[in-house]
C-alpha cells in the first residue's frame, strides 16, 4: 500500500458501475465536490432497507454496517477490513453508523443501488469453481475473492475486463499466451508469433536528469524494442533533459512481451555508453485497445490502468484512456539500473484495420 499515493477524486473510475452501467453519467468530478450531509441520510437509510442491502455484498453476512461508498456495497466488518487494505483508490469504506457521511458518497451509493446493482457487474461472470466466501470464512479466503472480485476485476463481463498490473506482469513476462484477450477474429489465427495484431505507436515524449555520460553533459537517444523490431529516436546534443516528442511504430505480434526501452548516450568515437532502461508491460494496454476499440464507446473514459509497484519502472501509476476513439496510455518512468534519469512516453493503439 505504501506505494498509493492516489487522490481520491482519481477513483470515479474504481466505480465500474458508473461508468459503464450508467448512461452519460458524466460527473466525473463528484468527489471533487465534498459538501457536508444536510439531510440526505434518508436516502441512504431507505437504500439500506432493500432486501439485496441487508446482507454483506461479499459474503451474505447478514446486517451489515459498512459500506465502499465509491463501489456502492454494503458491506459486513470483515469484508469492510479487507477492502481497506485495497486503498483507497479502489475501495472507499464507510461506517454506516460511525462515520459522517458526505452527501457526494450518499449520492453514490444511491446512484449504483445498492448490492444486487453493483454485484450485476463485478460478479458477472464468476468462473465455476470460485464460489463467494461464507460469513465464517477465513480472512484469506476472503481477501482472495475480493481482491479479485474488485482490484482484479476478474469477474466482469468480458469486453469490460481490466488487467491489472500484477496479475498481467507475471503473464506477459513469462510469454504466456495472451490470446483469450482477442477478438473472436484474432484468436482463429491461432498463435503464430510472426502474426501482427496491430500497430504500436509510441511517443518518446522527453527525458528528465537523465545520467551525465560525457564530460558535463550527454548526447541522449532512446531504443525501444518489441519482440522482433527494434526502433530509435534521433541523438539530442548535449542535454540531460531532452524532448524528443518522436512518434515511432511498432508492430504488435501476436505473442507479446514487454515494451523494452534503453536510452544511450551517443558517441562519435567510441560505443554508446548506456544511461538506464526500462520495461513497460504492454498487456493492460493490449488487452485495453483489444477489447474497446471495436465497441461504440463513450468518449474519454478511463478503460484500463498498469499500476505503479515495487517490481516495475513505473513513477505513478499509467491509466489508459479512450480518447476520440483512439485507445491511449502515458507512461512516466524511472530509468532502472543508472544512477538517476526519467521518461515519459504515451502510448496509442492503431488496429489493423
Ligand atoms: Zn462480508
């Protein structure tokens, strides 16, 4: 957790129901908007009347007295514990009877309707063999189906499914076959590496006190390389702080690891001296553009995020966006194995067609 720093208005986009369940509901910025409760806890008490509402979201304990206001559940004390541990970026837990509640939160609630509402989407689609925790059951067992249910968001309908990070990391890394994230389409072609499914388009955007290589300063470049290609940008003189803004493209195989990145210091007389590297796990954004870019979406909803953790390069964490119809992602890097150096890029998604 130590290394969430998100502010809480990010997490509209944690609330799945209101974005993809809810027509044009656009108040992205609600949780911007606090204002002290005057009254509207009525409505929060009539929501908690509701059948769906007297047992725990996750585990049908009876009476809860908790609740993720963001999510929209009402939950029991030890399901309400372990969504605490997520953060608050992806849980934001209320007392029913302790806490003051925010008409903002109130509204939220109301909005999603409660259990069976929000349950109808992170539980659309549970794999036989995972079953919902009982009320006695071990905070493990609990922990598991949680952090799946709503973190991993493994349970969603399918075109709305976002890869998290972890998960996504150790399967890319590993080169295990991504192909149930592809089209119907796609996925015929079997997996034949040599096949492209779409086109990566990356813009090195700048680099930011990059690793002096020469006498006072260095001649920056930056390599990227995905799986069989490799691409460059140009040589900035004599800059630790270069801005490249340079689009390259990279074909997609079908098979894909990691995006990885280099960036040299240029030499005319001897080698190019190495200024740090990075990886970007591509899946997120592949399995991102691969499920949305067909779909008549609406516009300028976040759609899938690579989360910043302890085992990749990332500053903060990377959201990908659909933007006029064009699945993006920014990515803000710390250059790995150097002494100091940044990078940001974005990420754009062209399909084949
Ligand atoms: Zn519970």
């Amino acid at each position: 957790m130590s290394n969430r720093h998100y502010e809480y208005s990010k997490s509209t986009s944690g609330n799945l129901y209101h974005e993809y369940s809810l027509q044009g509901g656009g108040k992205s910025n609600r949780h911007n908007e606090y204002k002290p409760t005057s009254g509207s806890s009525k409505k929060l008490k009539e929501l908690l009347l509701k059948s769906d509402n007297q047992v725990c979201a996750d585990c049908n304990a009876p009476d809860p007295k908790w609740a993720s206001a963001n999510i929209g559940v009402f939950l029991c004390l030890k399901c309400c514990s372990v969504h605490r541990n997520l953060g608050l970026d992806i849980s934001k837990v209320l007392s029913l009877t302790l806490d003051e509640w925010m008409e903002e939160d109130i509204d939220s609630m109301v909005e999603v309707g409660g259990n069976s509402s929000a349950n109808s989407i992170y539980e659309a689609y549970v794999p036989k063999g995972i079953s919902k925790p009982k009320p006695n059951a071990s905070i493990e067992e609990r922990t598991k189906f949680i952090r799946s249910k709503y973190e991993l968001q493994e349970f969603l309908k399918p075109s709305l499914r976002m890869v998290s990070s972890k998960s996504s990391f150790k399967s890319c890394a590993s080169g295990v076959n991504i192909d149930s994230f592809y089209s119907p389409a796609t996925s015929r072609n079997a997996s034949d590496p040599s096949i492209s499914i779409g086109t990566l388009k990356v813009k090195v955007v700048r680099g930011i006190d990059l690793a002096i290589r020469d006498f006072r300063s260095s001649d920056p470049y930056v390599v990227l390389a995905l799986g069989q290609e490799k691409v460059k940008t140009s040589v900035i003189s004599s800059n630790l702080n270069p801005v490249w803004n340079e689009e390259l493209k990279l074909r997609v195989p079908q098979r894909c690891g990691p995006l990885k990145l280099q960036v040299y210091d240029h030499d005319t007389f001897s080698a190019d001296d190495i200024m740090g590297e990075a990886e970007v796990d591509l899946q997120p954004f592949i399995a991102a553009a691969t499920a949305f870019a067909d779909e008549d979406f609406p516009d300028n909803v976040q759609v899938g995020r690579w989360l910043k953790s302890n085992d990749n390069a990332l500053v903060e964490d990377s959201t990908i966006n659909f933007i006029s119809g064009i699945v993006k992602q920014g990515i803000h890097l710390k250059l790995q194995h150097v002494e100091c150096g940044e990078l940001e890029l974005e990420l754009e998604w062209i399909p084949l067609h």
